[in-house]
C-alpha cells in the first residue's frame, strides 16, 4: 500500500508540475499573441497611410489581428485549466493519503467505531474518483485548446507569407513591411514552440 502511495504521490506531483509549466508557457503565449494585435494594427495603419495599393494588406491585418484575439481568448482558457487540474492534484492528494490514513486505522484498530470509518473512507474515495474524471476531462478539452492554437498560428504564417507577397508590390514601403513581417514571423514561431512544448508535457498530466 505504501508503494502505491508513493508512486500516486510521485505521478500527482509530475502531473502539477507540468500542469504549472504548461499554464506558465501559455502565459507567455498570451503576452505573445497581445504583441502580434499590436503588429497587425500597426500593419493597418501603413496600409492605410499607403492607400488603395495596399487594399490587399489591409486584409490580411484584419486577419493577422483576428487571429491574435482568438489566440489571446484560447491561451486564457488554457491557463484557467491548467490551473484547475493543478488544484486538482493537490486535492486528490490530499484525499489518497487520508485513505491511507483510515484504512490503517480500520486495519489496526477495529475497536474503533468501523460505521464512521467505513463511510468517510467510501466518501473520500468517490471525491478521488471525481476528481480524477474531471481531471480527466480537463486534459481532453486541454489538448483540443492546444491544437486550436497550432491551427492559429500555422493559419498566421501562411498570412506571413501572403503579407511578403504584397510587400514586394510596394517597393517603397518594402523595407518597413518586411521588418514588420519579420517580428510577427519569429513572434508566431515563439508561440509555436510553447504550442509544442505543452503538448510534449501533456503525458505527464495524462
């Protein structure tokens, strides 16, 4: 029993910890997509500055900011949840080692009132199960957050490349659009690396 204790303890704690790294990596995404917003208004305004030739850019900053928004909306979701899951280790925890506590006291000491034992015992083993369903179902909807934001930000790089094609229209705005290109390009591969992070630390809360 002890052995099992020890290794749910270890798997609850992994399961925090990566619950904890995945909602700070998912933080810095947030702040992330907030500076691409930024860009695509930026890439509005010159747009606009340029005028009617640069109609197609002005799309394209509309789509560029759409996304950003939806990736800021999905990454807060996703901190939520791996706040959530996070507590959740911590409580089940807490109740495991109660278990224990009980079943060694029903094992050792059947003077004791056995009635009172035996039914906070089968209480703190539903809450456990419950716990671990919704940690369970937490992680499913966690994993769909993640892919969504992927499907973001591989969305945002075919704009980047759409955005290229436009600039090398306006050869006098050239040099500015794809220095502003290029910022929204290593800021989407940044969040694409914590994308990939966090779902190569989902085996350690799953």
């Amino acid at each position: 029993m002890a052995n099992n204790l020890t290794q749910l303890h270890h798997s609850l704690a992994a399961q925090t910890a990566a619950a904890a790294d995945i909602s700070a990596q998912l933080n810095q995404s947030r702040k992330q997509a907030s500076l691409l917003s930024l860009s695509a208004k930026n890439l509005s305004v010159i747009a606009v500055r340029i005028g009617q030739e640069a109609a197609g850019l002005k799309v394209l900053s509309l789509f560029y900011d759409e996304f950003a928004q939806k990736s800021i909306k999905v990454s807060n979701k996703i901190n939520q949840l791996s706040a959530n899951i996070a507590a959740n280790s911590v409580k089940r925890w807490r109740s495991e080692l109660f278990q224990q506590k009980v079943e060694q006291v029903l094992c050792s000491q059947p003077q004791h009132s056995q009635d009172l034992l035996v039914r906070k015992l089968q209480l703190r083993q539903h809450s456990c199960l419950q716990l671990k369903q919704q940690t369970d179902t937490a992680c499913q909807t966690l994993e769909g957050y993640l892919e969504e934001l992927l499907t973001f930000m591989q969305s945002m790089q075919v704009i980047a490349i759409n955005a290229r094609v436009e600039a090398g229209n306006l050869p006098l705005h050239k040099a500015q659009l794809d220095d502003l290109s290029e910022k929204i390009d290593i800021t989407t591969r940044s969040i694409l690396d914590n994308v990939h992070a966090c779902q190569h630390r989902m085996k350690d809360i799953k």
